[in-house]
C-alpha cells in the first residue's frame, strides 16, 4: 500500500466514523477532522505533482465559509469542522463541486428524516417513545450527507 492509498483510506475511514459518531450522538469529535487532514498531507506526500497551495486555500476558503454557516445557524461546529477537513482533499476548481455534492446530500438526508419523523408522529410515536434521530426537531446529522456527498466527489476525482 503506498502512502497515498493509506491517505486515502484514512480519509474514508475517518468520514465514515464522523457520520456513525454524528448518528449516534449528535456530536463528532474534533481528532475527526484532525485525522482527515493528516489523510491529506499523506495523500499529497504519496501523489506527484499534489497542488499544496490549491489544497490549503480550498481548506482555508471552506473554514471561512463555515464560519459564517456557524454563524448563522446553517451548520453545527461540528459539521464545519469535518467539511473543512474534507475541503482540504479539494482543489480551489473542485471544492464548489464538493461542496455541492455534499448539499444535494444534506437535502435527500433531509428529505428522508422529515418523512420518517411526521410518519412517526402521525403513528403517535413522539416525544421520548420516538428514537432520538427520529424526533420531531431533532438536529439533522449532516455528517451523514458529508459522507455521502465526499463519496460521490472521491468517485470523481480520486483514483478509486
């Protein structure tokens, strides 16, 4: 395995763990995106040619945003945070896509809990009767859609 490969498969790993903590606590520790980045250093060691520059401004362009998305209520800390990480796997050209990949995401995830949560309540299972992912107003585990958007990017535009 080269150390690109291991990048990548630290980076999948990490996503993936950030979506099941995210599912089951609401919350996603912060080593998460720490790991994530560290994946894409590897990544960027292990591939010739790797746009350093482009990378880091992609991460740096995204935490920008995500500020102002925490800001405003848009994203949770955590959720930024993982983002962030992910955006350091993009380029300044493909970061717009992920970005949005990661939205369509985030908008289908919605789309499914709000279904799942009003036929629950319509059943008369509310309140604390209901699973706590499933409860009318409870946060939306965008970690999820995070996965989900970063393996539709990854597909484009890492040698999987």
């Amino acid at each position: 395995m080269t150390l690109a490969d291991a990048g990548l498969l630290l980076m999948a790993l990490s996503v993936l763990a950030s979506a099941l903590f995210d599912l089951r606590t609401f919350e996603i520790p912060d080593t998460i995106t720490v790991v994530i980045i560290i994946a894409a250093v590897m990544f960027g060691l292990g591939t010739p040619g790797f746009d350093w520059a482009s990378h880091a401004a992609a991460g740096g362009l995204f935490f920008l945003f995500g500020l102002l998305a925490f800001a405003r209520g848009w994203l949770g800390g955590g959720d930024v945070k993982v983002m962030t990480g992910c955006a350091c796997w993009a380029t300044l050209g493909t970061l717009a896509e992920q970005v949005v990949f990661i939205a369509i995401a985030g908008g289908v995830l919605a789309v499914i809990l709000t279904g799942l949560r009003r036929g629950l309540a319509a059943a008369g299972v509310t309140g604390e009767d209901a699973p706590r992912l499933v409860r009318v107003g409870a946060h939306l585990p965008y970690a999820v859609a995070i996965a989900g958007g970063m393996a539709v990017w990854g597909y484009r535009h890492l040698p999987v």
